[in-house]
C-alpha cells in the first residue's frame, strides 16, 4: 500500500467528501443532458435500435430499419428503450443509461480507494479527476455503451484488486456484477479489458514473489464464469431465435472478425501506433499528471502492487488496444479509471514539494496552492458546463437529424409515402427515433424506381456527394454535416 500521508491543503475534500464528489459528478453528467439532439453516427444508431426495441418489443434481438444488428450484446439496449417507454422519446431518454453508469464509476472509485485505505483527499482527488477527463465526460453524456463497459471493467477490477488485499463475498459479488455488466455491454471485448489485466498483474505479482500462486489465478476464474451466466442466457435465447448464425456474429464476427480485422465491413482499421497518436489528447486535461505519475511511480512498482496494479491497468489495456485491427479513440474509455488514481496520487506528491518551498515563484506557488488549484478545478467544470448549456445545443445546426426527420413527418402528414434510399446507419436510426416508425427500405436502383412511378406522391430519400440525375427530380436538399440527403421523386 502507498505509504505517502494524506495531502492538506486543497486536496483535502470538504467534510462529506462523497456528498461534494456525488453532487459534482451528477452536475457534471447530468446538467444540460437533453439540451440537443443526437449527433454522430454512434448516437443516431444506438438510439434507433432502442426505439424500435421499444416500438416491436422484442427484447432479444436487436434491429436497425428492421434487420437484425448483432454488433454488441443488449445491455445498453434493454436500458435505453426501458427509459423510453418510462419517461418518453427524448434524447434525455436514451442518454440517461450512459450518465448514470458514469456517475456509478466515479463514485465507485472513490469507494474502492478508501478500502484501499486510501485518504479521502486521495480518493476524491481521483474521482473529480475522472468526472473531468474530457473524452470520459463526452461520452458518458452521449447514446452508447462505452460508459456500461466501463463501469463493468471498473467494478470487476476494484473487487479484484480488493479480493488480493481481503476476498469477502461482497468483492466476488462486485466482480460478478462487474463482468455480467461489462460483456453484457459489448461481448468478449468486456471480457478482455478486465482480462487482461488481471492476467498481467497476477503473472507480474507471482514473478515478484517467485512462487505460482494457483488460488489467485482460480478465484477471478471461477467468479468470471459465473459473471458470464446473463450473456450466455441471453446469447442462448438468440441461438433458439437466429440460429448459430446470430450467435457468431455476435462472438466471431464483430468481436474476433475486428480484432483480427477479417470483419472488413467494420471499418475503423488503424495503423498500429494510432493510440499512439492519440496519447496528448486520451485524458485532456490531465494527461500531464498522468504521464508524469507513471514515469515518478516507476521505481516504486516492484514494492508497491497499488501503483503497480494501476499501471498495468492502463499499460495493458494499451497493449491490448494497440494490438487489434479495430481503433477508436473511445475504446480508451476504460484506461480513464487507472489513469485517474494515478494522475491523484502524483497531484499529492506534487502537493507535498511545493509545500515545503518558501522562495521564488515555486514559494509564490505554495502559498497560493489551494486557490489555484481550486482555480483549476472551477475553470474545468465551468468549461463542461458552458459546451452542455451553450456549445453542444449549437452544433445541433450542422449535426442534428431533427430538420430531416422533421421534413419526413411533414411529408408523411400531407399524405406522402416516404422511403429511405441504400440508408446508412446514421440516417436509419435517427429516422426510427424522431420518426418513431420503420420507414421502407429500398436497396437497389429497381426498386428505388419501382418505389416514385408507384403514385407521384411517393418521395425517397438519398444522400450523394452530388445531385441525382434525371430522371429523378430533387425536391428538397438537407445538410447534415458535411453530408448532403436529398429528397426526390419524378
């Protein structure tokens, strides 16, 4: 265990220092959710499946437009289209799983530190930190189940680590959760983050002691194979559904097939330093102390298995990360717990050196520690609460679906038939969402025709790069972004 003392000064947390982190976390999260509407591709998509998951009412397999979409298991799926048949159709609605997830992380960080017997000031230091690591606060306010999935690995590697201090039925029930709400939310990728951590902390830890210890490596084993029960129940009703076809494009398809990047249709292959690129940007605006943290923590790792144990959180996950053929910058969303125990711990030690200096700016700096950084602190939070309130609702003129999908409606209540040309996902789900019914499909050039000289009425809707050629006739153009959706008829 780290042996440094508390900090004071401004790391230390106000009396109830889970009050104050709980009600910043939830500002954080929570303020503004519903001030626009869905934006990017992955929003627009996973919104799209809930509703119809909402509108059909069937609950084990997911569709997009009407097919089957098998990408990832259904967790985040099953919460969002909970939520709208709860509290409406709104983009609060479909967003509210993922914030609450977030909120559960930061608070559980903080829990689990302080059995670590960690200070307070330590573990709160470690959970503002987390709630204001930019890429983790996006994405926890967005339509996803990146925040599930880390809320799953966080939950099954706190109790791991505890479980080596002390193993209580209440750890093994912690990583049980822990591993049922991870690969529940995307497969055996929430298999392999927690993974493969443990399996480098154990094989690290049992070289340290130069002795193999079996009861180590047995316990997360069995508690994993338990943890696994949901997804197979779930996996099992799928078989009776859609066959062993529906099964491996969940398991192999769109877990193995983008890993090893034989799933070509996946898209999102990188080159293998991409994370390596995207390393001054994974946790703004703390990656200073994090990298910092890491290298000042390196001697230290062979006799201290806490800061060992984070490290090989985050370096192993890297790895791992580095190693698929599939990359997405969110994908580091499960790093953001590790890499904020580590940035806290290094903020302390930071805090200790510059308390004993008198002389100089680093003597100015010292005196005036506690309102700078409070400082800080308060510019970041304004800052997130400044893009929920003002930036986001503004992008909502360039990315927001709402003017198509608006348009759609309008048509369908003057008595128009409305279909969607070669559709993407985008633009599929967001019209499931906001229209709240399937609209028809048209996959081919024949049908598209076949479609508009039914009735001089029927209206579809393509996007191109260019206008379309006659005979089709444009009726209405929209942007959204940078892609242009039109609407034609003859």
């Amino acid at each position: 265990m780290l042996a440094a003392s508390a900090p004071s000064g401004c790391l230390k947390p106000m009396p109830r220092a889970a009050t104050s982190l709980f009600l910043l976390a939830a500002l954080l999260f929570f303020f503004a959710l519903g001030n626009h509407q869905l934006q990017g591709s992955t929003e627009a998509r996973v919104a799209g499946i809930a509703m119809e998951m909402h509108l059909d009412d069937d609950w084990v397999t997911p569709r997009l437009f009407g097919e089957p979409f098998l990408e990832k298991p259904p967790l985040s799926l099953w919460l969002d289209a909970s939520a709208l048949r709860v509290f409406g159709v709104s983009p609060w609605a479909v967003r509210l799983a993922s914030a609450v997830a977030g909120l559960l992380s930061v608070m559980l960080l903080y829990g689990m530190l302080r059995r670590f017997e960690r200070a307070k000031a330590i573990a709160w230091t470690a959970g503002i930190l987390l709630a204001t690591m930019a890429s983790y606060w996006s994405n926890v306010r967005g339509v996803g189940e990146d925040a599930l999935l880390a809320l799953g690995v966080t939950a099954a590697l706190l109790a791991f680590f505890q479980a080596q201090r002390a193993s209580t039925p209440g750890n093994s029930l912690l990583f049980i959760v822990g591993i049922a709400i991870a690969t529940l939310s995307k497969g055996v990728l929430g298999l392999a983050m927690p993974g493969v951590v443990i399996f480098a902390y154990l094989l690290v830890d049992n070289l340290l002691d130069r002795r193999l210890k079996v009861g180590d490596w047995l316990r997360p084993a069995l508690l994993t194979a338990v943890g696994l029960i949901p997804l197979l129940i779930w996996l099992v009703v799928l078989y009776q559904r859609g066959g062993a076809h529906a099964v491996g494009e969940v398991l192999l398809t769109n877990s193995v097939g983008r890993f090893s990047g034989s799933f070509v249709e996946a898209g999102h292959y990188e080159p293998f330093y991409y994370y390596l690129a995207k390393l001054p940007q994974a946790f703004l605006p703390w990656n200073i102390l994090v990298y910092l943290g890491l290298w000042h923590f390196r001697s230290a790792l062979n006799s201290n298995r806490y800061l060992l144990f984070f490290s090989l959180w985050i370096l192993a996950q890297f790895v791992m990360l580095t190693l698929a053929s599939s990359k997405r910058t969110v994908y580091l969303m499960s790093m953001t717990p590790a890499a904020a125990v580590i940035a806290a711990e290094y903020a302390g030690v930071l805090w200790e050196k510059f308390k004993g200096r008198e002389h100089g700016l680093s003597g100015w700096i010292a005196r005036h520690r506690q309102a700078l950084a409070a400082g800080v602190l308060a510019l970041v939070i304004a800052s997130y609460l400044g893009a929920a309130q003002w930036a986001l609702p503004n992008a909502d003129k360039q990315l927001s679906f709402l003017p198509l999908t608006a348009h759609i409606q309008a048509l369908q209540a003057d008595g128009h038939q409305v279909a969607l040309f070669q559709a993407n996902e985008r633009v599929g789900g967001a019209s499931v969402f906001y229209t709240q019914r399937v609209l028809r499909g048209l996959d081919t050039e024949a049908q598209l025709h076949d479609f508009l000289s039914a009735a001089p009425t029927n209206v579809a809707v393509m996007s191109g790069d260019s206008e379309p050629a006659a005979p089709l006739k444009v009726l209405k153009t929209l942007l959204v972004g940078r892609q242009a959706y039109y609407f034609v008829g003859y």
